[in-house]
C-alpha cells in the first residue's frame, strides 16, 4: 500500500455498452461542427448488436495505456459494491492496474453508460453517480492524471491540488472531462495552474475560453495563459498541436492501416500516451510522436483499451513511420 507508482490516475470509472445502430442518419451544419445523431422518434429502432466492455472512462484508459507501455500505474476511482463494479476491479488487475486505492461504496452502484455506435463515431449517453469523494492517503507518484469526474466533485478538485500543492515534485496531467469543462476556468483555476501538462481538442479549447477564434497558434497562447506549464490541443484528422510557452509544435495523424472501426478513447490514447513518454524520459518531441500512433491502434477496434500498445509494439510502428509522418515547428 506504500508503494509509490509511476502513474496514478485519477477520475471515474464505468462500463461502456456499445449499441450498434444502422436505421439513423446524421445532420451537420453548413461548417459541419454542430452534428446531430438523428433515429425516428416514438419508434422501435433495430439495432445490431451489442459489446459490453468494463473498466472504462478517461482515467482508467489512461491508467491501462501506461501500464502497457510499461509503467507502474495505479487508478484512484470511485465505484459501487455491484457486480459491475466487481468486473470493472478484475479487469484493471488483469491489465496490471493497481487497485488499491479504489473506493468501494456500499449499497451504490457503478456508472454505465450507453454508447450509440453508428458509423466509426460514438454518442455517448453518461451518467456519474454523484459518490462522496475522498482523495486517498496516496504516497507521491512520478505523474498523476486528473480527469473526468461528476459534477459534484469540485470539492474533490481542490483536495487535489491541495495534495499537489503538498507534494510539488508530482507533476499533473488534466485532460478534462464534459463536467469539469463546464464547471469552467474559474472554479478549477487551481488545478488548471498545477498542471504540467493540459489535454483538450479544438471544440473543447473553444469552450473553455469562450471564444469562436479557430487561429490554433492563438488557441494554444490564451489556454497557456490559464496557467499549465505545456498545452496539448487535437485537432482530429488535422493531428495535434503543442506548446510550451517558447516553441509550437504540430504532429500529423499516424496514418490508418485501416479504416477506423470505432473512435471511442482516441483522445484518451494519445494523452496517456503523451504523459506517458514523458515519464520514461522521452523529449516533447518524441512524446508528440508517439501519441498519434497508440490512437491510430485503439480506432482499429471497438472500445479504449483492446488497442492500446505495448512499448515495443508503438516504437515498431514508429519505426516503419511514413516520410511524412514528421514534427512541424510552427512558432
């Protein structure tokens, strides 16, 4: 229980059930940003089948993506004392998750969310059971990943940086989640200022400063001025852009072998990815190009983990990288 772990994260845990679906269609407007899952309303919709995969969430992705790549990780998580939450636990263990400092509440139950699958895209209906958090007597790890958590957790958020605070040597991650992008900037300054590193996409980069600016280069200036030390933007099929307050980097998308089956945990991947080659030592540069690459892996496959590489297995495909597949200083 003393153990001090290369990688801890921190946030919810569920179990994803994948609903395949064909009888729909998708409506976009005329930039096709804003799209809407449409199924015929007040009918009986067929669907195809179904995959139900535990142990999922932003959070426990990222702590099984580490513990592949070959770092202790452990997952600080909430979840209740049903059968759900019993398979959620054997599947971290089988992925070599540590699970000590999971809390089990009794007489509650384990989110379960219900994902929409049509095409290669997801929508996702969530729901975060609103436990009472408490952060674990945690000894100091190397890196520490904060992200999705329930609404209620804002308490929680300043229990952490309080412990970050405490121990300035760990350094964050935060990619946050839909609750914490829309508890906003000023509630969670704290955290946004103790992060080492800040995840997010484009879409979500907007939201969280109020802005209709599509400038990247000016995106990742006004998120560095919220405080974290390195911002990491997606941008989907556009690659990944970073910036760390002197230098500006863009990364392409490793290129599909395949066309993607499924979309879930892309972004998950390739942040844990990125934090990842960092806590084994890896420059920005070299974390920028492994990232892409455990992304391009997991959307060959239904789910965020079946996917997910060993170190070995990502540093054979970086290897056999296309000419183009190659950093771009932009600032």
């Amino acid at each position: 229980m003393n153990t001090s772990f290369d990688f801890v994260a921190v946030g919810d845990i569920t179990t994803d059930a994948f609903i395949r679906i064909e009888d729909a269609r998708v409506n976009c407007d005329i930039n096709h940003e804003k799209c809407q899952l449409c199924v015929s309303f007040g009918d009986k919709v067929p669907y195809e089948s179904v995959d139900v995969i535990r142990a999922v969430g932003n959070s426990p992705n990222a702590s099984v993506s580490a513990a592949r790549l070959g770092l202790s990780s452990a997952l600080v998580t909430n979840l209740g004392d049903d059968q759900n939450g019993k398979e959620c636990l054997e599947s971290l263990k089988k992925d070599k998750v540590s699970i000590n400092y999971t809390q089990i509440h009794k007489g509650e139950e384990t989110n379960y969310h219900y994902v929409l699958w049509y095409e290669e895209e997801r929508t996702i209906l969530i729901k975060h059971h609103e436990y009472d958090y408490v952060f674990p007597d945690l000894p100091p790890p190397k890196w520490m990943y904060l992200s999705s958590l329930a609404k209620n957790s804002l308490p929680y958020h300043h229990e952490i940086a309080l412990y970050l605070k405490k121990y300035p040597d760990v350094n964050l991650a935060f990619q946050p989640g839909t609750f914490q992008i829309k508890l906003g900037y000023d509630k969670l300054s704290d955290v946004y200022k103790l992060s080492k590193l800040f995840f997010c996409n484009v879409q979500e980069a907007k939201r969280i400063l109020n802005t209709g600016e599509s400038d990247i280069v000016k995106l990742l200036g006004n998120m560095k001025k919220l405080g974290p030390g390195i911002v990491i933007i997606t941008d989907g099929p556009n690659g990944s852009y970073v910036y760390d307050g002197r230098e500006a980097w863009h990364m392409p998308m490793y290129p599909d072998p395949k066309p993607p089956v499924d979309r879930t945990g892309a972004g998950d991947s390739f942040s844990s990815t990125f934090t990842s080659a960092l806590a084994l030592g890896k420059t920005i540069p070299e974390a920028l190009a492994w990232g892409p690459i455990n992304s391009m892996s997991v959307v060959q496959y239904v789910g965020a983990q079946k996917g997910l590489l060993s170190r070995d297995k990502l540093e054979e495909y970086l290897a056999k990288a296309p000419e183009d597949y190659k950093l771009t200083k932009i600032l």
